[in-house]
C-alpha cells in the first residue's frame, strides 16, 4: 500500500526528476524498516490515555494496545522528540496522534494499521526543500488561462535554477516550499512561459496562449521562412485542423482551409475508398494526352493537374498521402503561386503541398493514442426509380408488349399480364439496397515517444479499417513507423525515419453500382427456395437490322448473382520508405542539410472471375472451357530522393536574410508485369494454378519506366525592419524525360511585400494587419510519360516471323521536347482590423501555360501519325478570398466565423492541328452509339475546357412530343445535326468555397462547415441516360412516368414517351449547378483534469464527426453511378499516457 | 563567396548530369539501344515483315481485302459485316472505306519508316556487322521499301499507262517528321526500280537461295533445305524478300513501267533458275488436309508468314452470306468450267454451300487450314512462279507468239486445263491472260492492279462492264496526308 502512495505522487508530478528523487525516498523507506522496531497488537478504534510528561515510545505502545495501530518509527528520530503532556477520552486515534504530534519536530501518517513516523516532510512531499539552509515558506498561487480566464490545470511551477517542483491542481492552485524572492516559472503545453518572483501570499499567474511555432514560418520543403516576411502565396494546416473536418480523408480536409485546392468529385466512382481522389490546384494546366480517345467529362483525367506533394522533404505520390495517418502529420503547406513553389522548378507548375510529420519529443516515454469509429451509411436519397407498378405501366406505355418478331400480341399481353400478377402478388424488390451497407470502420493508432536531448525516439503503429458501402468493397491500412533522432552535439542533428506500410484494397464482388438501378422491381431476387437466381427475365428485341439476326433474344442477368460467387478483385501494396536526415549547423547562421529516401512499394493485383460469373452466361458451348479468368499484375517501384541544402540565416542590422541553395537527385523506376489467365473448372478453386490457359491471343505484358531529376536552386527572402520584403528562387532542373537538346531548363520567381501595418502612421490603429503582396515566375511542370522524345521499338513477342522475332518503331521521338512552363503572376493583400479580430485577405492569380505538350499530327506518310510537341497555350486566373472574424469571445464562449471563396477561369489560348482533329473525331464518336446523349469534350480556342458542347434547343413541341432544335443559322428543325453542336454553358461556377461557424464552450468545441458552389451550369445526365435515352426494359428515373410527353398539347419537359429513339446532345439538359453541402460537423469535448488523471491519463478528449450529411442542389441527379455516395460518423478518442 | 563556390560547384556538376539523366527504355527498346547489336539489325529487318503481316496490310486487307473487292470477285450481300456494301460500288465516300484505304496508307508508310531507319542505322552503325549480313540487311530493306512503295503507287495513284506524269505519292527515303513532296509516277517507278535493282545486285552474291544447294519445297519435307541454316535469320528464304522475289518484283514492276525488255528478262531469270517447282497435281488435290497443297507453296516466290491468320480469314471467307462469298453461277463462269472443265483451282478452292431460296454460293477455300499438321507453313502469297509465266508471255507475244502462247499454256495445264489455246492477235492474248490471271490470283490481291495497269474495263461477277477510269482505279489520298501533308 504504501507503494501505491507512492506511485500516485509519481503521477501527480509531470517532471521526470522529480519522479526519481521519489523513489529513491521509497527505497529508503525499505531500507529503513531494517532499523524499526515493528510491535502489533490491538483492538480499539478509540483512544483514552491521561498521561504527563510522557516519552513518545511509551505513549506508542500504550496506543497500540488499544488500537491494534503499529508504530513504524526510527529510534534516532524519537530521540528530537519531547515528551507530552496528554488527557482525551474516546477520542478518535487521528485527533490523538494530531494533539500528540503538533508541537513535535516529527509528524506521521497512517498507512493501513500502521503509523509511520518520520520527519516533519511528509512522506509523499510536492516540496523537497530538504537542501535549503535559509528556511523556506509555503509560497501559494493560483494559475489561470489569460484569454478564456480558467483555471490552468496541471501547469509545472519549478524553481529557476532547480530541479524542484509542483504541478498545480484540479483547481489550478500550488503549493510550493520556496525561498521569497526566488524565480519560479510556470509552464505549460500551449502556452508561453511565465516568470513570477516567489512571495508569501497568494500569486496570481496568467498564461498567454503560445502561438504554434509551425503557424509563424511557412515550410516550403527546402527552408523555413517566417510567415510575417514570406511574400509567396501558401497555406500552413495543422495536423489537427485537418483531423477536424474529415478524420478519414486528409485531402478533403486540406480542401476546405483553400478551395483553390480541388479534389474533384467523381459522379462514377462516389465514395469507393479505393478510388484516388483528382485533385488540381488552381485550375488546370494541361490537356490530357492520351491515347486519343474520345473523353467524355467524366473520364477527364484529373492525373496530369497533379500538384507535387513533398513529405519530410521527400517527393511522395498522392496515394502515400491519400493513405497517411492524419495523426502523424504535424502541418501541412500549400504552395500556390511561382514565389512559394519556384523552388520546385519543373514540378512547380500545379502547385506543391509540403507535409511535415510530428517530431518525438523529449521527455520521458509518453504514449499516445487514438482511437477512430466510423459508420459510413449509403446516401441513396438522390435516386428517385420507379416502383413495380408504375414501371410496368411505363412498359406498356413504352410499346413493349405490341408484337415482336415471332411473339404476337397475343403472346405478348400473356407475358404482360404473368408480370403484372407478379406485382399484384407484392413483388417489389428494392434493388438499390441489395449491394450495399452500412460499414464499420475502426483505426487505432498508438504513438510512442520519448528521450532526451541527444536522442529522441518515437514509434508508431496503425491499424485502420475502411470498409466501403458496397459489399465487400474496403482499404484496409497498416503502418509500423520509427523515427530515431540523434544529436551528439549542438552541431549535429541525425534523424532517421522507417515506415513501413501495408495496404489492401478490395473491390465488390457486387459489380456495378449501376446494375443495380437499372433491375426492374416486380424481378423477384430468389426462387422460392431462397437461391439467388441467375436469370431472372429474357426480351426479345427488334435491333432493326434487316438480316437475319434482326429479332435477338437478351436475358436479363441478377447482378446479385455474382456476388455469391467467390469472385474478388484486390490489390495490395507493401512500401517501405527510409528517409535519413542529417543537420550540420555549422555557425548559428550557416546550417547544410541532407536528407536521402528510398521507397520501395510493390503491388500485387489478383482479380478472379468464376466461371459461373455472368460475363460467361452468354459464351456459346465451345467457349465453355474459357470461362472463368484471372489477372495477375505486381507493380515494383524503387524512388530513390535526396537533396542537400545550405541555409543561412542572418539578422544584420535591419536586414534579414534566409538563403538556401542546394541540390536535389530523383531517380524512379516503375517495373510492372501482368498476365491474364482464363478457363476455370468451378467456382471454388480459384488460385490461378487452375487456370485452364493463358488469355487468347495474349502474352505476359510488361512494362518498365525510369525517370531521372536532377536541380539545383536557390532560394532567398530577404526583409528590411519587416516592413519591407523580397524573395527570389530559381532552379534549374533536369530530366530524362526531355530530349537530348533540352534537357536541362531554368526557373525563377520574383516575390515583393509590404508590411503596411508596420509603418509607423498604422501604429496604434485598429489596422492591426496590413500586407501587400506580388509576385510573378516561371514555373514547370513534367507531368507525363517518360521516353516520349526517344524513339522506340518494341518487339513482337506474341508473333515471331518465321526467321526470329521483330522489332518495330512504335514511336517517333521528338529531341526538341521541352517543358511546359507556366508564367505565374499573384497579387494579394491581408487585411486585419482590431487586434486580427476580423482577418481578410484576398488573392488574383493569372498562370499562363506556354508550350502545352500535345499530339501534333502528321501526315502518315512520315510513317506516324502523330509526334509529341510543345505547341499550345492555356490560361487560367483566379481570385481566391479568406475571411475569419471572431464574432463574440468571453470567459465561456468563443464564436468564429470563417469562409473562403475561389474562382478560376480556364481559357484555351491556343491549341495545336491535334486537337483540332481530335475535334472533328469527337464530331465523328457523337453520332455513335451510347455516346449520343453525352457531351464530349472539344478544344475550341476561346472557349474554357469546361465548356459544354451541344446542339441548342427549343424544348419538347407539344404537338408532337418530338424536340425542336436550333440550327447554326438559326432555323428550326426536327432534325438533330451534329454540325449544329456549338458552346452552350460553362461548368465553371462563379465561386466554390466553404464557410461554417467554429463556437467553443468551456471545453466543448463545435466546427461547421458548409460547401458551396454557384453559377455555373452542369449537363444533367441523369435526365437523358435515364429518362429519355432509357432503356424501357431496365428500371428507370420515376420522372418518365410523371414528365415524359404523352398527348398533343402537353406541354413536357421530355419528349414523347412511346418514343425509344435516341435522344442527342442539346442544351434542354443543361441547368444551373448551384450546391450547398454540409460537409462536415465536428464535436469535441476535452475532459477535466481530475476525470483523467484518475484514469492515469495525461489529456482525454472525445470527438464526434459527421461527414457529407446534408446537401441541396439546382439540379436533380443520380449521383454515385458506380459506386454510391455514403455519409459517413465518426466517433473518436484521443489520449496519451 | 562561399555560396559563390557553392554554387558553381552545383552548375557544373549538373553538365556531367546530361549522361545521368539519358534514361534508356528497358520494356522497349530505344533506337540506339537496338543498334548495338548485330541481332538488333536482323530483329529491325525482321519486324518490318511482321509489321506487314497485320491484317490491315497483307495479312488480310491488301491479300484478300480492298483489291479483291474493288476487282469485283465478290458477291457483297446485304448481311456482309466487314463493311464493303460501298468500297464494292466505288463510293469512295464512304467512312469504312475510307477507314480500310487510310489505315492501308499509313500502315505502308510506317513499315517504309521502319526501312529507312533501319537504312539509316545500316550506315552509321553497320560496321559491328559482318558484310554478307549487312549486304543482304540493306537489299532486303532497299527491295522492302520499292516494295511497299509500289503497292501505294498501284492503289493511291493513276496507272501509268494513263497517265504517267500524274502527281502520285511521296517517295520516302529518309526517317523524318519533314513532309516529303509527290512525286510523279515516272518519277516514283524510277526510284522503286532503282531501288529494286540495287538491292538486287547487293543479294546476287549473299542470298543463299541463290545457292545450288538452297532447295525449294516444303518444310515438312526431310531433309528441308530451306531450314537447313544453322542462323534461324537465313531460314525460309522465300518467307522474306529473297534475290530471285526481286526479280520478280522487278519484273511486275518493268511491266507496269511499260519496260518490257528489262521485265522479260527478269521473269526469264526466275523461270530459267528452276528454282521453284510446279506443285504436284497430286498434292494440290490431295484428300487429306494434313499433306494438302492448296496455295501452291513450292510455287510462291515471296509469300507472308502467317501463322496467326487462320481464325481471322476464317471469319472473312467461311462465315457464309456474312463473309466475302462469290456466287456460284458467277464463280462457275469466272473458271470457265462449262468451256474448260477440269480446273483443279475451281475444285480445289471453292467450296458450294446451298443457301436458301436457291441462292448457291461459294467459299473461299484457299486458305483453310488443318488445325493440327499441315504441309506448309501458314503463308499468304505474295509473287508466284505463274505471274512470271504471264509476264513472260505478255513481253514475249510481239517477238514469238507461239512463245507467249505456250507460256500461257504452261501454267492453264499446270492447272489442269487441257484445253489449248488460240489467239489472233495480241489483244486476245491479253484478254486470255486476264482471265487466267483472275483465277490464278482470287483471293491474292492482285488482279485489280492487272486491269489498272492494263487500263482496261473489266467485268463485274453479274457480267456488266467496269469501265477503266481513275474513279474506280485510284484511291484518294487520306485526308490528313492533305491536309497535314498539303498535298
């Protein structure tokens, strides 16, 4: 017992000194009880004694006769004592031994049935004072928050110059054995420290709130420049902060602090947590360069806007950040305009977001730990479908039931009838539901840290489930992490950082979200034994050829059926990153870095289908030995990234001057291999050891690319008194992907600041902020295949001549290829009124893209169709504006208010004879099948790549049901010409940002955030893959039933609903896009001190997040065609120990 | 200062970087990485005729596609799924037509690309071989490329004979994104027989087949001489374009000239080598598919290696009224079989299937295979010992008609034609020769530029006349080579 004592004081103390000190006085409590003499009897709560003059030891054994009470107790400490005079009659044992001890030099204390007697100290001391000669006083204080004006729990009160110290209480308030006149400092987590002289009396102490270090400086990856000077254009994001918004998803976090930085949501994919999320920067600044296929605005590749993420000083790709633990992350710096990112030369262009992880700390071991729920719930309430009823009235209205090939009507209306005693009995499957959930996800993450000055380590370990709303889907996360920092002197700092990474995505065995919308309600899902049913209907349809396969039978598939197969698709990936730092400080001003990193990850992707898998329901009987198949793919990829930096810092005089210049190496190899394997005998065996044969026709493929990076750059800010400031950057920057005559190239940026509120006519005003910012660069950007200025054969592995294999050129390599450079201008000004209590600043932004790399055709008598060119011109501007006040503050309360806006116009400048022939393919792919009703995607000089192209329309002629459009020369017609197709809306809004309120109470703090997004005009595609252009055989938008044109004169928004012709693109679909979201809802309560300290915690707090809740919109679409959308609620705990 | 040094440091290290940053494809494989090695050289030549080999070049389209059609050995039904309802009327606006003819452009050149790259390398970098391999690289590639260039010339470009110095094709003779400017047809013939000839002179002494010990027959024969080289790349010389193809090529190619001497005496060089037998009439009707000699293999001088093939011409000729069908009273007349029975080709090649209401056709049977063992290599031909025979006999009729007549002769009994032929004069002659051209050729791509050279009308299958014009003989240039090209 006395050991728990003990360990409680240990707790109560948060210095490891004086940890020690107390138990080193446990041992020697130990040892002590040697020398004691231990007597025991005893049977009386209650004391009566009437003694004079009596020695202690005598009074002792008296008392334990009648008490049973042992005395512990050292004879040369008895021998300070005096006798006592003593008269009490059934007085309790505390009051005798309080009467008895007042006037002693000795006191004791009462642990179990035994009182030990020792020096006037208590034994479980908050003072150890025993080292002083002049005597010391019990100096009281309280300690308060000066800016919420509570008491500051915990905070560590030590004696200037010693190691001796107290912890304040649940209320604040210490006790501590100090000589008047004394320093003692105050210090807590968070707050600066304070110095007060001891006194006897009450102290009262009040802690100023210490800003973060990391929100002064910006990061920019090569050197730390303070904020107040900087006049690039970045912003710095606490891990915190972003674990605020969206626990799970640190991207969509980051969105929300700058709307310039956009992840695009994808309408196919919505919110499969496999899908990596397209993010761009500022609008996009190139034009996708693929394999010339026709992109619908959808399949847009975002990959090519990427901007460059740098962990630690490391570049790292977008899926390493996607599966960050946010946990880790210490802040996170968005470089945005050339002066922020120029540094980063030919990878600067899309902008570059630096990412700092947390750094162990000293101290002793301290463990951290959190812990994260999360319930995602599919968000059907945008799919509005028809019921069993209605859709077969709508059937019937459609003309499926009149005579087809061989069926009369009679047999017709037989089956038409067999459907509707279906419904009649009660079938209505609700499809929708059947390949979805409501998932559970948990993440735990455990941080170890600790050590001294020389060295300092931290461990971490992660275990995150993120199952996804489809069945089966989900990404499943492990990390091990270490990081071992050692500093020998104050001249060298080495840091180490292993982490290893593990993680498994699966994707449905369910299949297309999109299946699922399309089954009509009176299909019965199960026979009546409960078997999933594999077919569940068959049409005959009329495809109008005038041949003999002109009437074809087509069997309705229950996707569901799949599902019950043993079919998977996943891909996992394991990473190891190594990354070694090491820190010269060579003067105070002068400091060389190095930092080295290697990544080795590699992907396994294994997707089976089983032979039972509806893709083979319809192979004919000779094909029954290929059904079933298995993709086998391993993707390896080593980075190697290191950079040396020389900084230097000086303060002379009035100037200030951060200089760094260094060089950075880069080399990536990517080795993938794959094969396809078909024919599989039965649905259990589904190693690929049991494939029957290697895919028709096909061959192991592979493919292998290295690229190189070499630069070297400089970078200087430079400040006068802080009111006036400069930076100039410039690199110059090498690539393997470039031709052999180009491949070097320079960048630079040019920054200038004003510091206005730090002139002397400001002083003293409500301006408390003041800041005028421009800049302007050259940026780049390397964003695409490597190889493309070589030219290159490949061999005909799959069919080797007669006399050996051959190799051919497939390629035609460009030596002249250049980079894509951007030309940056930025202005900006901050704005702060009454002590920053309302903040604004704004930005306008102009990035002009020269030498877009594209497709140049040439005639194919050189043999090749097209090369790769610089040729073509994009611009993009912007404005970018923040706002944040502090709208009402007292002891209690806090209330904010922030919100951020961002606009971007993207205008093609110039375009090259590619895509001016790509144009007229689209015009070409237009008319074709299933492409008739989607607007594909045009380059038009002028016109933004967010146009949308599409023939302009009247709307639905009520005579007649049919759609009357506008010709070019402004006729009107019937007939829908793809030569009318012209620019109809722009899907650019007028702004997109978030805004929301961010109240604390006492310890509760609640965040709101809304997204927003208006003026622009979207392509409601639902209205016309869904009501017009639907198929009457699958489900469909119940709006066919209600709006669809049925008898002259009704005045409807779709044409006639007997039609099944396609509908082509017109802008009758287009209507304004305007959203407001609730996306994210954040509650945290920080609990008491004495609440967790009983739980031996060192804080506590809980959270509750709500994600992507709540949403309106202009425009009524189905949304998550593949995979759904899902809300999501996250109930977190965060502690350490 | 420091920094000054630092930075200097940095600039130079950064020009010793240019090697470092020069990345080499390794799942391809770079132009100069591929040059380094004498195997390179061989893989270069030999990709070219796998390049060739698709079916949108001789694997299918230029054999028994485009040419054949616009020839009108076909009974294009309405339920054909290859697309040829349009390219079969001449509507030469057609999309699928105009897909089939660009895609046929743009692959030729691309194969030229690949000769003059491969050219190019011979020179700079042709010494790492030894000279009989490097001799015999660049006539294969000299002799590839006025190959291909004649086949774009006979398809893009107005025949000779009616209009000589028409603006024709660009010759390409360097491997460059530099637009090339049209030549005339003169001008074109001029540099392919250039071309063909020195790359003819080059073969003479390095070819092997050229050697008495170079035997033609057939790979299942034991011994087969013609895989009796230990290097895999002097095998199956009749599978690349070998000395005596040259020759033969010279010869088509003298003939559409209107150079009759110079293709005489190619032909005769070919003829007079007895290289290459007549296939037994006892293989050609042979009852088991496994030992059958349907193409004639002994008899091609050059013929396209095409193993992969067979399931892509199954579905183009044996896919009834879908595929590329001739009916059959039409094919009957095509062989003259009431006249002139006993046509082993006719037997051989066709094969009737009853369709309804008394529609009767015929499938091309050419081609068919055995799935297990055959005879010869999968191949499709490309010259054949008969076109000798009928260029011979076309350059020899004004000098000795009893000549040219038994030329012609030789080949109809090879054939099993019994019957001997008269003619009056040499026109007659000519149109005997067409006609035993089109049935020698079905199927093989080369009739249309018979009647296009000949500039002749010919008669479509339901018997009407196809009058000679350029609207039916030439085919326009793509549009990008137009418009990117200015042509």
């Amino acid at each position: 017992m006395i050991f728990t004592n003990l360990c409680q004081a240990v707790r109560i103390s948060q210095r490891a000194k004086s940890k020690t000190i107390l138990v080193m006085k446990l041992t020697a409590v130990f040892i002590l009880a040697g020398f004691l003499q231990v007597s025991a009897a005893g049977f009386s709560q209650t004391v009566t004694v009437t003694k004079e003059n009596i020695p202690l030891q005598k009074l002792f054994r008296e008392i334990k006769k009648q008490t049973g009470y042992v005395f512990f107790y050292n004879m040369r400490l008895l021998q300070k004592t005096h006798p006592v005079n003593i008269d009490v009659k059934n007085k309790s044992l505390r009051e005798v031994l309080d009467l008895v001890f007042e006037a002693q030099p000795v006191t004791y204390s009462i642990v179990n049935k035994t009182i030990v007697v020792n020096d006037r100290a208590p034994l479980p001391p908050p003072v150890v004072t025993q080292v002083d000669t002049v005597p010391a006083v019990d100096i009281r204080g309280g300690v308060i928050d000066e800016v919420s004006g509570t008491p500051v729990v915990g905070a560590n009160v030590v004696i200037k110059g010693s190691k001796l110290g107290t912890v304040t209480d649940g209320s604040g308030n210490f006790v501590i054995r100090a000589k008047p006149g004394t320093t003692l400092v105050i210090s807590f987590v968070g707050f600066e420290n304070v110095n007060v002289t001891a006194k006897v009396g009450s102290l009262s102490v009040k802690l100023k709130p210490s800003k973060d270090p990391m929100a002064d400086v910006v990061i920019t990856g090569y050197q730390q420049i303070k904020k107040e000077s900087f006049t690039g254009n970045a912003v710095t994001v606490t891990g915190d902060e972003l674990k605020r918004i969206n626990p799970t998803n640190m991207l969509q976090s980051i969105q929300a602090y700058d709307p310039s930085f956009q992840v695009a949501q994808s309408n196919l994919l919505g919110s499969n947590p496999n899908s990596l999320p397209r993010v761009n920067l500022r609008g996009s600044a190139s034009l996708p360069t693929g394999g010339g296929d026709v992109l619908t605005r959808n399949n847009l590749t975002g990959n090519v806007n990427l901007p460059t993420f740098i962990l630690d000083g490391y570049e790292v790709s977008i899926e390493k950040v996607y599966d960050m633990d946010v946990n880790r992350v210490q802040s996170i710096t968005l470089l945005k305009d050339a002066a922020a990112t120029a540094v980063y030369g030919s990878r600067a262009a899309n902008g570059v977001l630096v990412i700092t992880t947390k750094a162990p700390q000293e101290g002793k071991l301290q463990l951290s730990y959190s812990y994260d729920g999360t319930m995602s719930a599919p968000d059907l309430s945008d799919y509005h479908v028809l019921n069993a009823t209605d859709k077969l009235e709508y059937e019937r209205l459609a003309g499926l039931y009149k005579a087809v090939g061989d069926r009369t009507a009679n047999d017709q209306e037989e089956l038409y009838y067999k459907k509707k005693s279906n419904v009649l009995a009660g079938v209505n499957t609700y499809w929708l539901s059947q390949p979805v959930r409501t998932a559970f996800g948990h993440k735990n993450s455990l941080y170890l840290e600790g050590g001294n000055a020389t060295i300092r380590y931290g461990i971490d370990l992660r275990y995150q489930t993120q199952p996804g709303v489809m069945k089966g889907s989900g990404r499943d996360r492990y990390g091990l992490g270490s990081v071992l920092s050692y500093a020998p002197n104050k001249k060298f700092i080495f840091r180490n950082s292993l982490t290893v990474t593990q993680v498994t995505a699966k994707e449905s065995p369910y299949g297309s979200f999109a299946s699922y919308v399309a089954m009509n309600p009176y299909y019965p899902k199960t026979d009546s034994n409960g078997h999933v049913l594999q077919v569940v209907d068959s049409w005959l349809i009329d495809t109008r050829l005038q041949d003999s396969s002109q009437y074809k039978t087509q069997n309705v598939l229950n996707p569901m059926y799949n599902g019950t197969l043993s079919n998977f698709d996943q891909t996992k990936y394991i990473e190891f990153i190594d990354a070694f730092s090491a820190d010269w400080n060579m003067t105070n001003a002068l400091r060389l870095r190095g930092i080295a990193s290697v990544t080795k990850r590699k992907y396994t992707t294994d997707r089976f289908l089983s032979p039972l898998s509806n893709e083979f329901y319809n192979y004919e009987t000779s094909r029954l030995k290929e059904r079933g198949s298995y993709f086998y793919n391993t993707v390896d990829e080593n980075i190697f990234d290191g950079s040396l930096t020389l900084n230097y810092n000086k303060q002379l005089g009035d100037h200030f001057l951060n200089l760094a210049t260094g060089v950075n190496v880069q080399t990536n190899s990517n080795d993938s291999k794959s094969i396809m394997a078909i024919g599989f005998s039965n649905d259990r065996f589904t190693n690929i050891a049991f494939a029957n044969s290697y895919a028709l026709n096909s061959s192991p493929d592979a493919n292998y690319t290295l690229q190189r990076l070499f630069g070297s750059f400089m970078s200087l800010n430079y400040s006068y008194r802080n009111k006036y400031m400069a930076d100039l950057s410039a690199r110059l920057d090498g690539s393997s992907k470039f031709g052999n005559d180009n491949k070097t190239a320079p960048f630079w940026s040019f920054g200038i600041g004003w510091n206005v509120h730090k002139e002397d006519f400001l002083m003293n005003s409500n301006i408390s902020t003041l800041r005028l910012r421009a800049s302007t660069g050259l940026t780049g950007q390397v964003n695409f295949e490597p190889y493309q200025s070589k030219t290159t054969y490949d061999y005909y592995t799959s069919n080797w001549y007669s006399t050996g294999i051959g190799a051919s050129v497939i390629t035609y390599g460009n030596e002249n290829l250049k980079w894509q450079k951007t030309d940056n201008y930025d202005v900006g000004m901050d704005l702060g009124l009454f002590r920053d209590k309302l903040y604004f600043s704004a930005r306008y932004y102009q990035k002009l893209t020269h030498g877009l790399l594209a497709d140049i055709i040439l005639p194919p008598s050189t043999g090749f169709n097209s090369y790769k060119e610089n040729l073509g011109d994009m611009k993009n501007t912007g404005v970018e504006i923040n706002l944040k006040a502090t709208a009402f503050k007292n002891r209690d309360w806090t209330v904010n208010f922030t919100a951020n806006f961002s606009r971007n116009d993207n205008k093609i400048v110039r375009i090259s004879n590619a895509l001016k022939a790509y144009n007229d393919k689209v015009d070409d792919e237009q008319g074709k099948n299933g492409l008739q009703g989607t607007p594909l995607l045009r380059y038009r000089e002028g016109q933004s790549i967010n146009t949308i192209y599409a023939v302009h329309s009247l709307g639905i002629d009520p005579e007649n049901g049919k759609e009357i459009f506008v010709k070019k020369d402004g006729t009107q017609t019937y007939d829908w010409d793809v030569k009318d197709i012209m620019p109809v809306g722009d899907n650019t809004p007028f702004a997109l940002g978030y805004f929301g309120p961010n109240v604390s109470y006492k310890r509760f703090l609640l965040n709101v955030l809304f997204y927003t997004r208006f003026g622009g005009k979207e392509y409601n595609q639902t209205l016309v893959d869904r009501i017009e252009n639907a198929d009457p055989r699958f489900n469909v938008d119940s709006r066919v039933l209600s709006d669809r044109w049925k008898k002259p004169g009704d005045h409807a928004l779709y044409k006639d609903i007997s039609l099944t012709d396609k509908t082509f693109v017109s802008d009758r679909f287009i209507q304004k896009d305007n959203v407001v979201e609730l996306q994210s809802v954040y509650l945290s309560y920080d609990f008491e001190k004495r609440l967790y300290s009983k739980l031996s915690m060192r804080n506590l707090r809980v959270s509750f997040t709500m994600n992507d809740i709540w949403r309106t919109s202009s425009m009524k679409t189905e949304r998550g065609i593949d995979y759904p959308f899902a809300r999501s609620f996250t109930f977190s705990i965060q502690t350490s120990l | 200062m420091k920094n000054y040094i630092w930075f200097a440091i940095v600039v130079l290290s950064l020009s010793s970087c240019k090697k470092w940053l020069d990345v080499s494809p390794v799942s391809q494989v770079s132009e100069e990485e591929l040059f380094k090695s004498a195997e390179g050289f061989e893989e270069a030549l030999t990709g070219i005729y796998t390049n060739c080999t698709n079916m949108n070049l001789y694997g299918f389209e230029l054999t028994g596609g485009l040419p054949e059609v616009l020839a009108q050995n076909y009974s294009i039904s309405n339920d054909e799924f290859l697309h040829y309802q349009q390219a079969v009327n001449y509507n030469y606006k057609d999309r699928f037509y105009i897909a089939k003819k660009d895609t046929a452009w743009s692959g030729l050149y691309n194969a030229i690309a690949n000769c003059n790259l491969l050219l190019k390398n011979l020179e700079t970098h042709g010494e790492i071989l030894t000279t009989d391999r490097q001799t015999l690289i660049k006539g294969e590639a000299l002799a590839l490329r006025g190959f291909l260039h004649f086949d774009l010339l006979r398809l893009f470009a107005p025949s000779f004979k009616s209009n000589p110095g028409a603006k024709a094709i660009p010759y390409i003779t360097e491997f460059s994104n530099k637009v090339t400017p049209i030549s005339t047809v003169t001008e074109v013939l001029t540099n392919i027989v250039n071309d063909l000839q020195q790359a003819k002179e080059l073969m003479r002494q390095f070819d092997p087949i050229v050697t008495a010990g170079y035997k033609v027959g057939y790979n299942t024969d034991n011994p087969s001489t013609e895989e009796a080289s230990s290097s895999l790349f002097l095998q199956n010389r009749r599978h690349r374009l070998n000395y005596y193809a040259i020759c033969g090529e010279l010869a088509r190619v003298n003939l559409y000239f209107d150079k009759r001497t110079d293709a005489l005496t190619n032909a005769m060089e070919v003829i007079n080598s007895n290289k290459f037998p007549w296939t037994d009439a006892a293989d050609f009707i042979n009852s088991d598919p496994k030992v059958k000699d349907r193409i004639a293999y002994k008899e091609l001088l050059f013929a396209w290696y095409v193993p992969n093939m067979s399931d892509t011409l199954n579905t183009r000729f044996n896919l009834g009224l879908k595929s590329l069908i001739i009916e059959d009273n039409a094919c009957q007349a095509l062989y003259e079989v009431a006249s002139s029975g006993g046509d082993r080709r006719f037997q051989q090649w066709f094969k009737l299937v009853s369709g309804a209401s008394s529609f009767n056709w015929d499938e091309l049977q050419k081609y068919q295979r055995d799935p297990d063992k055959n005879r010869h290599y999968m191949v499709l031909p490309a010259i054949r010992l008969s076109e000798m025979y009928y260029i011979a006999s076309e350059c020899t009729y004004e000098s000795d008609p009893a000549k040219a007549l038994s030329l012609l002769q030789t080949v109809r009994s090879v054939r099993g034609i019994g019957k001997t032929l008269t003619v009056a004069n040499k026109d007659e002659l000519l149109q005997e020769l067409v006609k035993e051209a089109r049935k020698e050729f079905f199927g093989d791509g080369q009739i249309f530029y018979m009647y296009k050279r000949l500039n002749r009308p010919f008669a479509s299958l339901l018997g009407s006349s196809i009058p000679a014009s350029d609207k039916v003989f030439v085919m326009p240039l793509p549009d990008n080579e137009i418009e990117f090209g200015n042509r």
